[in-house]
C-alpha cells in the first residue's frame, strides 16, 4: 500500500514545495532590475525629488508620464498626467517644464481620458493614447508636431475595440513607433473581474490586434498578487529592458500596491521598495525614462503615485524624483 501511495506523496510534495519566484530566486531578476533598484531604491539620495507634483493651475500630476523633449524641438520636459476633477471625470493634460519640479499646462484633452502615454513618431510627430470611457477602452491620437500636441490638434485618431474584456480595457503604454506601427501594452479585465495584462498593436491607424500577456501576469502572481495587475511602464538600463508594473496584492485594497521590476528575458520580476523619508508603504503607476536632468547630467526619471492609504504625512499623490548615473 505504501508503495503505491508513495508516487502520489513525492507528487504531492513536490506541488507544495514549489516556491515562489521570491522564494526561490534571492538573486535579482537581472542586472538592470538590480542597477534600478540601486540607482532608485531610496528617494533620500535622489538628485531632485518633488511629491505630490502639481501643474501651475493646481491639478494634481497623477499617473504622470515623463520625456525629454529633444533639442531640435526646443529641450525641456513634457509631462501628460491625469486629474479627477470637479466634474468627477478624469482628465488627460499635458504641460512643459525647464526644471522637473514647475510645470505649465498646455491643454487638457477632455472629460472621461486617463492613464496617458506619450511617445515620438520618429519624424517629429508624437502619439498619445489613454484610457476613455465611457466603455472604458484605449485610444490613440497623432499629432504631426509638438505644437499640435501642446494645443491638441490632432490628425489621425483611433478608438480600440474591446477584444480581450467585454467590460474594460486601458492603461496603455506606448512601448514604439516604427513608421505606420505603434506597439503598446496595456491591461484588461478578466473575467470582468480583476486587471490583467495585453500587448496590441496599431497599423496604419485602422487595423488593431490585441492580445493577453500571460507571462507578465505570472511573475507578478508569483509574488502573490491577488488584485488587479496594472499600469507598467519600459525602460533601458545597462543595454537591457525592464518593465516596472504595479500589482495590487488585495482587490479593493489601495494599501497593498506594489511597484515590480520585471525582467522580459527570464520572465522574472523583483519586488521594489522604495524607501521615502516618511516611509510611505504603498506605491502604484510607475514610470521611468532616461534623461538629461536639469544640471545637464544623464539621470533615471522616476514617477510613481502614493496613495493616502500607507503614505506618510505629506507624501501622498505623485512623486517625481531623478538620480544621476
């Protein structure tokens, strides 16, 4: 009897033994994961660090996506953001700035727009896309030059169609623009239910392809995320990407957001917790990008939303903070 049973044990065992990902892997994910959480583990020892960033008009920066403008284009900073406003509706907003922490408003994009993502076309125009609703779904807008972006003029717009979630589809986060394709990713509601992952593309604005990305999910379920799998953003370090990605460990639970470094090549991600000096607990919508900051020195970028719920006191809303390389 008992050799019979014993396939069945080790079987069994072995299911329970598995660890997670945390568990069975102390070594980072990769060496730009590690180099990230080096250069921006601790807000302390940042170069230039502004919370709960703010336009010139007061709105809140929140969710807020931030690039280099080049030179030719007249350098600085270009910001796009979301704000709950009077209205109850979110609304997309871009606005300039010469120093990382004063910023100018340029237009606001509307009632029912959100989670926003800016990218250059290459060719001196630029691509926004974000979440609208109603019908919460992702859309796309071109805009054939940085004034048309800055007063909202487009020439080209597309309005996805839900593919993956009969209930909501968002977040988006141009990832390129190679001539007539935009790449992105994204999330979807499963089931209708709870965020997960999706990777589209959008060809010649008309012809849209959207699809889950179950690997993503899986690094951050390792960790024993059991909320929603949100808002990610990529970026380059030591010549390899990353991905950082929040992840909500209880549905409904603001507290339980966490910021995840997730490697694409092992299919890994590491936990990232950035030390503030008050010690806020909870971090969600993370952003990153290469930059000249403002004392003309290379710097990693770093945008991420404190909710009220884990924060310190005056810490909550948007966190801008810069690290020099």
């Amino acid at each position: 009897m008992f050799r019979q049973l014993l396939p069945l044990l080790l079987l069994l065992t072995a299911v329970v033994a598995v660890p997670r990902f945390s568990e069975a892997s102390p070594d980072p994910a990769s060496a730009a994961t590690a180099r990230f959480e080096e250069l921006a583990g601790d807000v302390r020892q940042a170069d230039g660090a502004v919370f709960d960033a703010r336009d010139d008009t007061g709105r809140t920066m929140d969710t807020a996506e931030i690039t280099r403008i080049p030179e030719a284009y007249g350098g600085g900073y270009l910001a796009v953001y979301h704000t709950n406003l009077a209205d109850g509706r979110f609304h997309t907003a871009v606005a300039t700035s010469t120093d990382l922490r004063t910023w100018t408003r340029r237009h606001d994009f509307g009632p029912g727009t959100s989670q926003p993502s800016v990218h250059t076309d290459g060719t001196g125009g630029w691509v926004l896309a974000y979440e609208k609703d109603p019908a919460n779904h992702i859309a796309l807008r071109h805009y054939p030059s940085l004034f048309a972006l800055l007063t909202g003029t487009a020439d080209r717009a597309f309005d996805a169609p839900r593919t993956l979630s009969r209930c909501a589809e968002g977040t988006p986060d141009i990832t390129a623009v190679h001539g007539d394709t935009v790449e992105l990713t994204g999330h979807y509601r499963a089931d209708c239910a709870t965020d997960r992952q999706l990777r589209a593309t959008l060809r010649d604005f008309t012809v849209w392809r959207a699809r889950p990305d179950h690997r993503l999910d899986q690094a951050l379920l390792a960790w024993g995320t059991a909320g929603n799998i949100g808002d990610r953003a990529r970026v380059e370090l030591l010549g390899r990407p990353l991905v950082l990605i929040e992840g909500q460990r209880l549905r409904n639970d603001f507290g339980t957001w966490s910021t995840y470094a997730y490697d694409p090549a092992s299919g890994r991600a590491d936990r990232l917790s950035p030390r503030t000096p008050g010690g806020s607990r909870a971090f969600a919508n993370p952003s990153a990008a290469l930059i000249t900051d403002p004392d003309g020195r290379p710097a990693l970028l770093v945008s991420v939303f404190i909710p009220k719920e884990e924060s310190a006191p005056g810490e909550s809303g948007e966190l801008v903070y810069w690290r020099e390389l």
